[in-house]
C-alpha cells in the first residue's frame, strides 16, 4: 500500500520521494522492501556527497538480493538515517516513516515534477508483477 | 572400465520410456555435419595398466621425498602430520559440493567456520573468507577490494617490489581494462619508507610483503609507522605473509593492516607441481561486504541449535551476477581444510615451534655456507626460512652438479627474476630438512664450486 | 547435537604434535618481531581426529549417496584418479623445479593438452585458469586482446543469455565490460531476433553455454555463430554442461572461438566441499597467441635442448613455451594450473577412452531424459522437450502454496541431495535436475517415487514441507540471523 499523501513520488526504481520544501526525504517501496525479503543492512552514502538523478547512492541487501538505491532526483546528501545501522528491518518494518534513508538538497526541483504519482506508480507495480516479478 | 552402472537391458527399458529408439535419437538438435565426430584419443587402459603408466611418468621426476630440496620462493616442502591425509582423504568431505543446502552440508561449513577462525588467529584479523584459489589471485583481489572501498575513485595502487614476482604479474593481469595504475616495484631498491613517500591521496593501497620474496622479516615497528602513514591518506594497508612465519612473527593485525593475504600452500597442502593451493584473505569487519569469496556464518536452526550457513551470498556471482565484488564460484575449499587440520594438528605451540626450527636451521645454514670460499650470504638479517646466497658460479650450473653428483635439488636462480642479483640463489630450510642434510648440502657445494 | 568448535575442545597445554629438536645452534629472534601470543587450539590427536569425523558424518556427498544439482555434473568420484594423484612423485614436485627433473610432470600436461583440445575440437589450449569462473575470466581477456590488436578498441558489450550462469555477467563486468542480456525464445533456444537486433559494432562477443541451465541444445548454435561473428563478435563457450557433448559434438567445430572446461565437473574430478576445481581453456589458432603462458611443448630427441637431453625418457622431450602465445594477456594465476587436478582428469580420460567418454555423454543425456519422464508426472516442465544432460522442473504443486524451496527441503528427508534451486533465473521456482551418467535406473526410479509423494503431501500435509527438513542433523537454518549478526569466526 502507498503512502497517501500530496507530496510524494516514486521513481521506477522503486525508491519514493517526500518533498519537504527544497528537500526529498528518500526511502525505497513497500513492493520493493517485499521483493527483497529481510534486510539485514543499509549501505548509507556520506553527507555533503553529490549524486545525479539515477546514479545509485547506496545498496540495500536482504539474504537473497542486494539492490542499489538509486537517487530519484540529482542532488547532495544531507542527512542519512543512522539508525539504520542497528536496526535495518525498520526498512521492512515502516518504508514510508521511520525506515527513510537519506534527505537530499535537490539541485533541479523539476526533476522532481517528472518522477510518477501514486497512481502512476501502482500501475507500474501492477505491470511489473504481471511479468513475473514476485 | 566403465562407471556408468546400466545394463543393456536397462538402457532398453530407458529409452523405451523415453519414448526414442536409441540414443542417438536425443541427439537430433546437434547440427548433423558435426554430430559423432571420430575422437583421437588412446584406447582405454584398465586400473593397473593406468596406474602403471602413471608412475612410469612419476618416477621421470626428482620429487622432495627422494632427494633433498632446498627450493622455496614461494611453494615450500614442510612436513605435514599424519593425521592431515587422514582427514582429508575422507570422502564425505571430498565428494561433498559447495554447501548450499546448509542443513546437509554442516561437515563443510562448520571446517570452514573453523577455518576462518584459525586464519583469523594467525594474522590477528578479525574476519577471514573461505578461501581464494592462491596467493597470487589473493593479492589481486585485494587490490580490487581496496579499489572499491575507495568507492572506485582512486586509482593509484603502490606496489612493493620485495612481493613475489607472480603475485604482481596475476594482479596486473586482473586489473586490465579497470584504469587502476600498479606502481612503485618497477625499482628493485624501493623500500617502504620511499614508498609511503610516494602516497597521495589518489591512492587506494599499497602493498608489502613479509618476510619479502627474498626472505627479509619485516620489522614490525617500520610496518606500523608506514600503517600510519597510509591511513593519513585515507588508503589501505595490504600485507602479503608467509602463514608458517606467522608461528612466530607479529602478525599484520597487529600492526595496523587493513587487508592479509597468502600462499597457504605450506599449511599441510603438498607442492603439488604447483597447484592446487590455498589463497587465504583476511580484514577489517568494517570492510568485510566488499571482501570476496565465500564466508561462513554461524546461527540457529528452528529448535534453536547452533549451525552455520553460508552468509553475505549476496555480494557473490550467484545473485549478484554483474554487480558482485568478483567473478570466483568454485574456491579450494579441500585445501582450506588441509590447512584448518594442519594448523588444528600443530596448534598454538606447535606452529610456534614449526617456525622457531625453520628458523634456527635456516640461519644454521646461512651461517655454514658463509663460511664456504666464493660463497656470500646477501641477506640482511633478520631472515625467516629463506636467503639469498651470491656463488662463485652460474646458478643453473651449481644445480645442475649439485642434482647429477649429490641428489640435491638447489635454490631458485634469482637471475631470471633480479637482473642485478647475477649469479644468485635464493635458498629455503624449513624443518623437514634434517641439520644431516644442511650438513650434506654445505659440503655439496664446496665441492662443486671446485 | 551439534559438534563442538575446536576451540571449545581446546585445554591449554594439550598437545597434539610431534616435531624433532632444532638439532641446530638456536638463533637469537630479532627484538621486537616475535608475537606474544598464538591463539590457536590445543587438542589431542585423538580429539581431533574425532572431531573432524564427527563433522564427516553430517556432510553429504556423492559418496553417500544421490546429489542431482544442476550444471555442477556431481558424478562419482573415481578412487584410481585418487591414488594416482597421491603418488609422491607428483606431489613432492616443485614448480620451480628444472625442467629436465620434471619430465613427468610435463608429459602428463603437454598429453592432457592434447586430449583437451580433441575433445573440444580447439586448436591450443591453457592449463592455467584455476576453476571456471578464471577460465572465463581468461576467455574474456583474450577477447578484448584479440580487438585491441586490431584496433578495434570501442567495443565494450558482452551479450549474455538470460538463462546464463551469474559467472558470466560477473567476469564480464570486472573485465570493465558492460552486460547486455539476450532474450531466450519460447523454446528454450536464444532469441535470434533479439540477437540479430544487439549484436552490432559495440559488441566484444557472446557468452553462450550450450547446452544451456535449462539443459536443452540450442536449435540455432550455427545460427549464433553466424550473427556474431557477423558483427565482428567472439563466441565464447562456457563449458560447465560439456558432460553432454564428449564425442557427440566439438564446440570448435560449431564455431566457438574460446572456451573453458570444467574438470571438476565433466572430468570426475572431486569437488571437494566447494574446490578445487580446474578450468583450462581451449581456443582457436586466431586466438592462440593471447592464451596465458607457458603452453607445455613437446620436442622431438634430435631438437631437446642440451640440459634436458640427458634426462630423456622417450624420443622426446618436454617444456614451457614462453613463446607461442606471443600476445600473452599475462599469467591469471601463480605456476601452472591445478596439476593436481589436472593427474585426476588426465587418469580418467585414460580410463575411458574414446569410446568410454561418448557412453558417459550417452548415458549423462539417457539417464537425463528417463528422470525427465518420470518427474513431468509430478511436475511439470520449463520445457517439454528432449533435453541433455538435464532439464529443470518448475517447483510447484496445484492446490497447495508450496515453494522449490519447500520441495528442495523435504526431498533431503527422503534421502536425496536437493536439486538447484532458483537457478536460472528465467524460470520461477526453478529445479534444475542432472543426474549423472553413474547413478542407476533404481535410484533414478526412487528419486521420482519420492517427488510423487511429496506432491502429495504438498496437497494433504504441506506443513511437513514448509518446516522441512525434519530428518537432517540440523532443522531449517535462520540465514536473516547469520547475515545481521555476523559471526564469522569462534570467540578466542
């Protein structure tokens, strides 16, 4: 089930974004936090660290997968959620709230207006799971 | 001979089943032109036509158990306790296969958990892999694991030129295609302070070994203050060792090293012309998932017992596929085992005295043939099990009369890998040489330098 | 009851070793540079020697019985390869060694060279590459040798089938070379329209493995060929199915330029736990001259060169050529290769000959088929047609929410090793099933008695799978546990 809320979009990749004034909260899916099974670890990036939109910026691995995250929209890292460190299964747990993953300073806010709303991206899910996905 | 069990009636009844008439037929997808080519190949021979055959070709080599040898650089002749063979020749755990259906497979896992614990005890590292297929392909690795924790973007690596010829060769050869420079062992006379001068903050690693290829224990004081100097740039340490010196020596963990590797060949594993052999690889916990190979974990089951598993897969090939931290699948695992025997054999003082004795009688025989006229030790002390020895003759010669008049095999001819070390042999002692036989040698080659 | 660690046996002071005196005058150790302390265990021969058959005791193994995985060619393990490989002569041998004293040595490799490339219809061949996935690796850097040499430096696409073991992606990608996958068609074959649409000037070549993970022989391998060596491709062959083939067909001759064996699976070599393998590769004349060196090569008497003269055996001689790969992408590994696996191999094709090696691929493919209609009773197929030397069964049952995994666990409490699961990756709940040419009709007959009854109790019991097993020396083990603890060694 999606986040229900106005400010927020999710990238193919399943990772979803909540805008919070110049910034993006970023976090990976319910259907992604799923596909993957038990997290065990969150590979977090460094602050101030720069990314371009689809660059990866970090893993997330399970006992049957390890998955790059990848950033939604270019921008610079500035804040990781450090309790992910002793606890990942908060990702599994909450993916939308506490499971978070890092806050970016969006360095183009219109790439934002491109990633898919809610709708758009559960029919992404649909279509995906009808090809086989699990 | 044949290993296939069916009888004729048997396959009859198969490929009725099947629903064909004969095999053949389940070949239709083959194309046609290609299909049952004539195959050259000798005729069949029974067990004891092959095994005559096979020691026919045997008996044409001069083998360390029949002669006496004093070739090291890089494989060793140890002695290696009964019990290893013992062991290892069981063939639950010979005909076992990688242990993915854990359950079945606790012989495996719980050999290489002990493993990793033993390596880790020995370099003083906290966690340690299943195995890489040598110390060559170790050090390559290591190179790429250092790579990736700077997260691909330095791309400067230093190489000590004191680290076995074929361990810089292998990692070249992997780090083709991958933009990373190996630098610093095109001088033979680099030494570790003139490498860490050459640090910057572009480079990933820089890599030593001890004791060196030519023998030289590294003092523990200088490795600490060069572990220094390459934390302050942000790069890692590597340290390539010699598993028996470790008997002895203060282990790399200890002196700040962020990555160990080596030739566990001499860990009850047979020279073996060669192979197989045992690449064991330790780090830090801290870079633990960029470390490749197989690792075993322990954990419970669901009546909570204490089992292991094969843990962090999903760095390997298998599920990783492209993005893995390396391509390796199959390791030596048969060879850790030895080794995990061996060192279990020997244990803490046993190992110690393995190594205090390579080392006694090693300097015993630097010491004797200092003594000989035209012969000069080269080595600065302190020296482990190997030195080198400058001769008043070629050293292709020298091994030669020593081979044809004493049944000796003599060191390696350091002319083919150090131009400047002209006429040089690279001599080894370990304990399986009887202080008789150093005696012998002594006297071997005075007279053949006559 | 699990086994105690060697360090939870370990008494301080126990000893377990017998060493002579040093027998020498003692040394002075230089100050500073002894360790203080080597935690290692302390425990009786006896202890150990318990310790480590206890361990033996809960392992599987060909040896105890059947072990069906898919592309790992778990046949039997023949005992004569053993005492070959344990003669003293071989094994006492220094790789340093000159030359003239290991003719044998020699002799065996420059010999199984040949065998190699008569089996797989090559023109030269490496012994080097310790296990396949570095036969690969190899292949692959002889690949982009063989472009750079021609200029033809843009190319940095690997096409890889979909159905393709992760070794290959994997090697491709730390050669810095980027994967493009190919589609397979509904028959199993690769997609040739997918093929003919990649395949362009990009491209350093394709990894096919025919037959391919899901058993079957490729209906296009000439096909494949074409188009790539149309683009100005490699065909690379990765030879983990080769069981199938021996005598039956020469990858060589259906256009593969380079290929890796695997002698630990094809060759009954021992897989020992996980290894050592062996994996040489063989290659066309086009490709000789970038193989690893040295090559093994055999003079006659009159052209030995002076020092090995004296110790001919035979009218001929043997040596490394530095020489003949005259491009060399450089050594992927330290000395020579695996030789002692490389004793085991070279025994067994002396053992079967000709004539024995096309029976095991016959009865490898006869006893693949047999199981194949007997287990499409109960499941059913990825594809219903004749396969090699295996085929995968989808791991479902109808009217019940049980998973390969279930299934694959379950099995082992009927006696049986599992077969793969999850692999490949193209069918969901995949078991991929290679029986082996040495197990019999009976075990066959058993084996698929026991899937029908698990199908069974899929529908009637399924709780009997999903905590399965229940018959082994440990239940189903807690791997989200391992993973996020972390316990990688025993406590000191």
């Amino acid at each position: 089930m999606a986040q229900n809320s106005e400010n927020m979009r999710y990238a193919k990749s399943h990772e979803w974004a909540r805008l919070e004034g110049e910034t993006i909260v970023v976090g990976i899916s319910d259907y992604a936090q799923e596909s993957l099974g038990d997290i065990v670890y969150v590979e977090l990036p460094e602050v101030d660290e720069e990314y371009d939109q689809g660059e990866a910026f970090g893993v997330v691995e399970s006992v049957k997968a390890t998955s790059d995250i990848y950033a939604p929209v270019g921008g610079t890292v500035l804040e990781v959620n450090e309790a992910l460190g002793d606890d990942p299964a908060v990702v599994n747990q909450d993916p939308y709230g506490e499971g978070w993953i890092v806050r970016f300073q969006m360095h183009d806010p219109t790439q934002y207006e491109g990633l898919l709303d809610e709708a758009a991206y559960d029919e992404h899910v649909q279509e995906e799971k009808a090809k086989g996905g699990h | 001979m044949s290993y296939t069990p069916h009888t004729t009636a048997q396959r009859q009844e198969m490929l009725r089943a099947i629903g064909v008439e004969e095999v053949a037929d389940l070949f239709a997808d083959v194309p046609a032109d290609h299909r049952f080519p004539t195959l050259e190949l000798p005729p069949p021979l029974s067990e004891m036509e092959v095994l005559a055959e096979l020691r026919e070709l045997a008996s044409w080599n001069a083998a360390a158990h029949e002669y006496t040898s004093f070739l090291g650089a890089g494989a060793y002749f140890h002695y290696v306790p009964s019990v290893v063979a013992a062991i290892v020749g069981r063939s639950e755990f010979y005909s076992a296969y990688t242990p993915y259906q854990a359950e079945i497979s606790q012989g495996t896992l719980q050999v290489a958990f002990e493993y990793q614990s033993m390596i880790c005890a020995l370099t003083g590292m906290e966690v340690a892999n299943a195995s890489h297929y040598d110390g060559g392909t170790a050090l390559a690795e290591s190179v790429i694991m250092a790579h990736n924790i700077a997260r691909g973007k330095r791309s400067r690596v230093l190489l000590s030129p004191t680290v076995h010829p074929e361990y810089r060769e292998v990692a070249r050869t992997y780090l083709q295609g991958t933009g990373i420079d190996l630098l610093g062992d095109a001088l033979p006379s680099n030494d570790l302070e003139e490498l860490a001068g050459q640090l910057d903050k572009n480079t990933s690693c820089l890599v030593v070994q001890s004791p060196t290829f030519l023998g030289e224990v590294l003092d523990p004081q200088r490795l600490r203050q060069l572990a220094e100097a390459v934390h302050a740039v942000g790069a890692v340490l590597v340290v390539a060792v010699d598993p028996i010196s470790l008997g002895l020596f203060v282990p790399p963990g200890e002196i700040g090293a962020d990555i160990v590797l080596g030739e566990g060949q001499a860990l009850g594993n047979a020279m073996n012309f060669g192979g197989p052999f045992l690449g064991f690889f330790a780090c830090r916990k801290a870079h633990v998932r960029r470390m490749a190979g197989r690792l075993a974990g322990q954990t419970v089951d669901v009546d909570g017992q204490r089992g292991f598993v094969l843990t962090l897969s999903t760095r390997e090939q298998h599920i990783r596929r492209e993005k893995a931290s390396s391509n390796i699948c199959t390791n030596q695992a048969l060879n850790a085992l030895t080794a995990a025997v061996y060192l279990a054999a020997l244990g803490r003082c046993g190992l110690r005295r393995v190594a205090e004795i390579c080392y006694h009688r090693a300097h015993y025989a630097a010491q004797q043939i200092g003594k000989l006229r035209g012969f000069e030790v080269l080595s600065p002390r302190p020296f482990f099990k190997e030195f080198v020895v400058r001769c008043p003759l070629a050293v292709a010669e020298l091994n030669e009369r020593l081979l044809e008049q004493h049944a000796i095999i003599g060191g390696f001819d350091l002319s083919a890998t150090h131009p400047h070390l002209k006429d040089c042999t690279l001599l080894c002692v370990t304990e399986a040489i009887a202080p008789s036989e150093i005696d012998r040698f002594v006297q071997a080659l005075a007279e053949v330098a006559r | 009851m699990s086994e105690p660690l060697l360090s939870e046996i370990s008494v301080p002071g126990r000893c377990g070793y017998s060493l002579p005196e040093a027998g020498v005058p003692e040394a002075e150790f230089p100050a500073g540079f002894v360790r203080q302390d080597l935690p290692l265990p302390e425990v009786s021969e006896s202890d150990l020697v318990r310790h480590y058959v206890h361990l033996s005791q809960v392992n599987w193994a060909v040896d105890v019985g059947f072990y069906p995985l898919g592309s790992c060619t778990m046949k039997y393990n023949p005992k004569v390869n053993e005492v070959a490989a344990a003669m003293p002569g071989f094994t006492q041998t220094h790789p340093y060694q000159p030359v003239y004293t290991v003719q044998g040595n020699l002799r065996l490799m420059w010999t199984l060279q040949e065998f190699l490339k008569e089996l797989g219809g090559f023109a030269a061949i490496s012994l080097q590459p310790a296990a396949g996935a570095q036969g690969e690796f190899t292949g692959i850097q002889m690949m982009r040798a063989y472009h750079y040499e021609r200029d033809d430096r843009d190319r940095n696409i690997v096409l890889i089938p979909d159905s393709a073991h992760g070794t290959n992606p994997a090697t491709s990608a730390m050669s810095g070379f980027r994967v493009v996958e190919v589609k397979s068609d509904a028959r199993g074959n690769v997609d040739l329209e997918d093929l003919r649409s990649k395949c362009d000037e990009r491209v350093v070549g394709l990894m096919l493995t025919n037959p391919n993970t899901l058993g079957l022989f490729d209906e296009y391998v000439l096909e494949i060929a074409e188009l790539v060596h149309g683009c100005g491709g490699l065909l690379y062959g990765d030879g983990a199915n080769f069981n199938a083939i021996m005598g039956i067909v020469r990858p060589g001759d259906l256009g593969i330029d380079v290929m890796h064996f695997n002698l630990h699976k094809t060759f009954s070599t021992p897989h020992g736990g996980g290894g050592p393998g062996s994996g040489p590769v063989g290659c066309t004349e086009a490709l000789a001259r970038y193989l690893p060196s040295p090559i093994v090569e055999r003079f006659r008497a009159d052209e030995c060169p002076g020092d090995v003269e004296g110790h001919r055996h035979t009218e001929e001689c043997f040596f490394f050529d530095w020489s003949t790969p005259a491009c060399s992408i450089g050594r992927v590994k330290t000395f020579y290769g695996q030789f002692g696996v490389l004793v085991r191999a070279y025994t067994y094709i002396r053992t079967l000959g000709a004539a024995g090696l096309r029976e095991v691929s016959e009865d490898a493919v006869l006893n693949a088929n047999y199981l194949q209609q007997l287990v499409k009773k109960t499941f059913s197929l990825s594809h219903d047609r004749h396969c090699m030397h295996e085929f995968v069964a989808i791991g479902r049952v109808e009217g019940s929410d049980v998973r390969a995994l279930d299934i694959a666990k379950r099995i082992i409490d009927y006696g049986f090793h599992p077969p793969t699961n999850y692999f490949p990756l193209i069918v969901p709940e995949a078991l991929m099933i290679e029986p082996t040419e040495t197990e019999s009709k009976e075990t066959l007959d058993a084996f698929a008695a026991a899937l029908a009854k698990i199908a069974e109790e899929a529908r009637t019991q399924p709780e009997l799978l999903h905590e399965a097993p229940h018959n082994a020396p440990v239940r189903r083990l807690d791997e989200v546990k391992a993973a996020k603890e972390l316990i990688l060694r025993w406590e000191n």
